[in-house]
C-alpha cells in the first residue's frame, strides 16, 4: 500500500488536534501504520498519544545540532504510532510555518516514509493563520487529501471557507483536493444543520458527525486519547467509524468557497432563523430559504 498522506485542518481550539490523535489511534487499532506530524507551533499535537508528554521538535533540534536524522525526531506513541512535532522558530522570530517546511523536507530528503512502510501519514495544521508555511501540504501536493474540523460557530466555518478558497487557489497546479469536512461539537439541536447547510452552499460534503463529550475532557486531563482511555465508549466508536471512513476515502474535489459577503449574508439568516426560534417567532419559510 502505497503512504496516503492526509493533512487536517482547522481553527485553533476546535478540537482539530483532539481529532487528529484519535483518529491516528484508531487508524492504529484497524492494523495501519500511522505518523502523526503536529504541524503547530505549540508542538502539542501529540501530547495524548504519549500520555501527555512533549517531545523535542524538528526545528528544536536543528537548532542544537548542523545535521539531524530523522529517526532522532521520531517518538514512539499509542499503538505504535509515530509521532513527530515540526514545531517552530524561537517567539517573535520568523514565520511560524517554518517549522513544516523544514521538517517535511528533511523527512523526504531521508525517505522516511518509504523506510518506515507507512500506510498513513497524517498532518495536524492550524488552519486560521494565512502564512504559506501552514499551506504547504495543500500547495506542494504533499497531502493527497485534506479535511476540516469545524463546529457550526461561524469562525470556524469562516476558517474553513478560507482554507477552501486555498484548496481552490492550488487545485489546478498539483495541490490537494477537499475529502470533507469533519463536523465537531455537535450537541446543539441546530448545528447539524447549519454545517448540512455550509457544506451544501460549497459543494463538499461532511465525513463524520463528532459529538461534544466529557469523555474526552476525562481521557485527555489523564493525557490519554479517548481511543486508548475509554475504548468501550460511544465517543470512541465515532472515532473508530470516522477513521473507517476516511481510510475507505479515495476521491477528494475541489470545494466552492463562498466570498465573503456571500458567507456574511449566509450567517447572518442563520442569526435570524435561531434568534426566532429563541422568540419563539420562528417562521417556517424562512428555515426552508436559508
């Protein structure tokens, strides 16, 4: 099997990482061999697949040493998983995508992905900061597919509509292609709709439906993935089914962003529709015209 290498972005503090790490945890219960690559500047991404432990990053350890082998920045976590942090340049200096764009091309200067056999590596990228370093694995084709984490909160869906007009922007010189997007949080009777909604206006789809849970907060506060804490869990077999989904993913498309004015109109109905609700003065034809 060919490395399918997948990026997942997202806005910061939606859950992306959370996701992320389990669903490398539960691609690694399935039997693949997974890399997980934090692409954040925090360098935390893999904390809960080494039971809360940081681990030295790429940028780190090139700053220590002229020349660094790859497997000196490779950690070991759940399951087996690999687990690498880019990381980035000291506070207040350089661009903080830098980290990525050192780290990716070391590993494939080294083939380290063809030594290690890996049938998936996956990249966990900010997704609400616009600096080319953060876009590279959709701009140099490095990810064959890239999906989003998003709530229904509009900051979210205006992060994720940004990085469909990145997705767009590249499309047509080799860059990687939308597989969907992963729609978390979603207690609020509203929320499903309003991402059915969002993913409908741009052409895309939603791969998995996550729900908020305080078995995460539980796993995590022990440093823990759900996968590996709470493996019985109704949390957990939504990761188990999302990375069921995505490893059976093989067509991804170019999405259809909204410009902003059309996403400030978008919302701006939907502020009225559950405002009305709220009320108590909903009006059937307004929910069927958003």
């Amino acid at each position: 099997m060919k490395t399918k290498q997948i990026a997942i972005y997202g806005k910061g503090g939606i859950g992306k990482s959370t996701t992320t790490s389990n669903l490398s945890a539960a691609l690694s219960k399935y039997g693949y061999k997974v890399m997980q690559f934090g692409c954040d500047p925090k360098s935390d991404s893999t904390n809960t697949l080494r039971d809360g432990k940081y681990i030295p990053t790429v940028l780190d350890t090139l700053r220590e040493k002229n020349a660094v082998n790859a497997h000196d920045v490779i950690f070991d976590g759940f399951n087996g998983v690999y687990c690498v942090e880019a990381g980035g340049p000291a506070p207040g200096v350089g661009c903080a995508g830098r980290g990525i764009i050192t780290a990716v091309e070391l590993f494939k200067q080294q083939r380290i992905f063809e030594e290690l056999e890996l049938d998936y590596v996956i990249y966990d990228v900010l997704g609400d900061v616009v600096c080319g370093g953060f876009a590279v694995p959709i701009r140099e084709g490095i990810a064959e597919h890239v999906f989003t984490v998003s709530s229904a909160d509009f900051m979210a869906i205006y992060a994720a509509n940004n990085l469909f007009k990145g997705i767009k922007k590249y499309s047509n010189s080799g860059g990687a292609l939308l597989g969907g997007v992963i729609a978390n949080s979603m207690n609020a009777p509203y929320a499903k709709e309003i991402i059915d909604d969002f993913v409908g206006k741009t052409h895309t789809q939603v791969v998995e439906y996550i729900p908020r849970s305080v078995t995460v907060t539980q796993c995590e506060l022990q440093g823990k993935t759900t996968i590996e804490a709470a493996p019985d869990s109704a949390q957990a077999k939504v990761y188990m089914s999302l990375a069921k989904k995505i490893a059976e993913h093989t067509e991804s498309k170019t999405p259809s962003p909204l410009e902003v004015q059309e996403l400030r109109d978008w919302a701006s109905k939907w502020g009225d529709y559950l405002l009305s609700l709220e009320t108590g003065t909903v009006r059937e034809e307004l929910s069927t015209n958003i």
